[in-house]
C-alpha cells in the first residue's frame, strides 16, 4: 500500500508464465492490436498513436517530451511536487527553455496562474502538467488546464502515470495531445511499462519536424513503423514480449470490471479509509476536492517517529506505505489504493496495522475507533 508498484493480480502473475513468442509473431501482432484497443478505452481516446513503451514512466514521460520539442522551443510546465520537476529536465534536455509556473507541494495545480503564465509566453509551444502528483496525492483540474492550453495554441502534455484506472481521465474530451502513464499503479500491472497516446495534432507535430528527436529509442516515428497497426510493421526492438502478456491481462480485467466501476472502486476505499484515519485522530494533508483516491497523503502527528512506523508495519504486518517525498519527506506518509489493492481488506488491516504502530508511539487514540468508522461507512453504502 506504498506508492506503486501496487499488487499485481494473480492471473496478471500466471500470464507472464506463458510461452515467449516472437515479437513478429502474427499471435503476438494480434495481441498488440488488442493492447492498442484496450489502452484507447483506458484513456479514453480513439487516438491511433496509442501504445506501451518498452519501459518505465519516466520513458514514457521523455517520449511526449522529445517528440513535441525541439532546440530553442519554450514550454510552461507546472510544478507542485517531485515530478514536475522532471519535466523541466526533460525540457531543458531538449534545448528547450522551461517557464516554470510553481503551487505548493499538496495544492493542486492552479488555473489562473497558467492562464497568466501563457499570457505572457506567447511564443510557448508546450504546456506540461502532472494531472495526479503522486509525490503529494494531489489531483490537478485536467479538464481545464487542456482547455487553457488549447485556448493558447500549445500542444498539452498530461503525466496519468498515477491517474490512469483510478480517476476520472477523459483524453479526448478534454483535449490532451501528449499523455503518459505507467503499468504499476492504478493498472496493477508488473513495472516497466509505460502507456502513451498521441493526439493527430501531436502526430502532426511530430511528422512536421525538422530536427531528429534527440532519442534513437523514444523517436515516435520509428516506433509507429512496428507499432504503427498497418501490415508492414518492421523490427524497431525486440518488445518485453511476456511483459506485454501482462499488460493485456491488466487490461482485460479493468474492461471486464469497468472503467467507471474500477474508478468508483477507488473512491469507496479511499473514503472508508478516510473515514478511519480521521476517526484514530488523524489529518489529510490535502483539501477534500484534491485528494487522490488511490493515493492518500496522512499528515504524521507531532511526536510519532515517521521512520518507526513505517519500519514496524513492514516487520510486523508485511505492510509498506510511502514516505513523503522531497517537501514532505517527514512530514506526510502516502497510502496507496491503488487498482488491485484497492480493496476493503486492504483498508481494515491498514487502520488495524497503524493503530497498533501508533499506539506503540504513545499516540493517544481510541481503540477501535478507526475500523468501526470504515466499517460503518462500508455498511452505509
Ligand atoms: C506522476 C509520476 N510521473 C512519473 C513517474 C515515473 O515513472 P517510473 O518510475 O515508472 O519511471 C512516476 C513514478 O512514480 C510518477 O508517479
């Protein structure tokens, strides 16, 4: 219950114990379309330009960053945690210059300061922002930072590495053009893959480009000559075949479950978990309307060890949670609920573990209190 990698389901596990075939292998071929098919409905998108990259978020993160800017481009990024921060390296990396527009670490990403940020930076040809800042468990307002990046001619670049399956992500709808996101959160999946789509606009852009992409690797128009989805796709790298195995696995159970029902799965733990931290006396660290279901950042009491806690929940109940990152590193855990974790198992041994931990650090709470608070709130529904 950390941050991710989260549990991977079990039939996820067994699919990647099936035989390795080519990478070229018409089987295989058939089952990317699907993985193309099924990554379109996880976003939410008809995109063409919608795949895995054979690697982390972080790639998936370079690939929209590499393909959509060139040496001597500028483009505004937001900051309000650890991983906005990595995209202004992606950015300067490109030779492009970043105009950072800065939110407190556990506030969400704010409008008006983008707006004016775009305003003054007419020349800018990218706006990046993390939708669900995993550093903080915060969600920014995605639907209107598109919308303002569209009213101002840029392409939008979009981080769901931790949104994707857990939230509300509508990429057509609200107009993304470059997103990314990761195997290992709300998809459940084994790490090491990063979903991305492209809009037409962004494909556009990257077509109409004078100057080679800085990556051999990550250069979109390579990539779509195998994952391109006409007869002739060609040998680029051999594909993490049985990773991909995983993928669709991952994937069939979120279609099976439903997009909406994973994501109303998502909330119904989150608020029971809420419901018991605050009732062991506890404090989220970020306002209602922007908390991450599937990650819960918990404001650690004045007094308690940060450390102890998390060492004695991993010894004496095999339970991780995350530290706080960066800003809040000390200050907040993160709990994840994150796809398969996402369960009311989870949630009850959660606030069982932490009033046993808590109790070991002369934290004054009731007995009890924590789980009857989750379980009533369960029994509400
Ligand atoms: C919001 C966000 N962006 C990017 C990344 C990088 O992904 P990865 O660690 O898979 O490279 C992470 C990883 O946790 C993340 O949470």
């Amino acid at each position: 219950m950390g941050p991710g990698p989260s549990d991977v389901a079990p039939r996820v596990l067994a699919s990647l114990a099936r035989p390795t075939i080519g990478h070229l292998d018409p089987l295989f071929v058939a089952l990317m379309d699907e993985i193309k098919e099924l990554l379109q409905y996880a976003f939410q998108t008809s995109n063409e330009l919608t795949l895995p990259i054979s690697a982390p978020g972080s790639a998936g993160m370079e690939a929209c960053f590499v393909n959509l800017l060139s040496p001597g481009d500028t483009a505004i990024v937001c900051q309000n945690g650890v991983f906005g921060g990595r995209m202004r390296e992606n950015v300067e990396r490109c030779g492009a210059t970043a105009i950072m527009v800065e939110d407190d670490w556990g506030k969400p990403v704010d409008p008006q300061k983008v707006e004016a940020a775009l305003k003054e930076h007419p020349e800018a040809s990218v706006l990046a922002f993390v939708h669900a800042e995993t550093s903080t468990g915060t969600r920014s307002d995605g639907a209107a930072l598109c919308k303002l990046g569209h009213e101002h001619d840029t392409l939008v670049i979009m981080d769901t590495v931790t949104s994707l399956g857990g939230i509300q992500l509508k990429v057509d709808d609200w107009g993304a053009d470059a997103v990314y996101s990761g195997s290992q959160k709300c998809l459940s999946c084994v790490p090491g893959i990063s979903p991305v789509t492209f809009s037409p606009r962004a494909v556009e852009r990257i077509q109409a480009r004078n100057h080679k992409v800085q990556s051999w690797f990550l250069d979109m128009q390579l990539v779509m000559g195998y994952w391109g989805g006409d007869s002739k796709r060609a040998y680029h790298h051999t594909a993490p075949v049985n990773a991909l195995y995983a993928l669709h696995e991952t994937l069939v159970i979120l279609k099976e479950e439903g997009l909406e029902n994973a994501i109303s799965r998502h909330s119904r733990n989150h608020r029971a978990l809420v419901a018991g931290l605050e009732a062991m006396g506890l404090k989220m660290a970020v306002a209602e309307a922007w908390r991450l279901p599937q990650l819960n950042s918990v404001c650690i009491p004045e007094g308690v060890d940060d450390a102890q806690v998390r060492s004695r929940l991993l010894r004496d109940f095999d339970l991780e949670i995350g530290a706080g990152l960066g800003a809040l590193a000390g200050k907040t855990w993160r709990i994840g609920l994150m796809g398969h974790a996402s369960r009311e198992r989870n949630v009850i041994l959660c606030l069982n573990a932490l009033e046993t931990a808590l109790k070991a650090e002369k934290f004054s709470l009731e007995s009890g209190a924590a789980v009857q608070a989750a379980t009533d709130f369960y029994q509400s529904l």
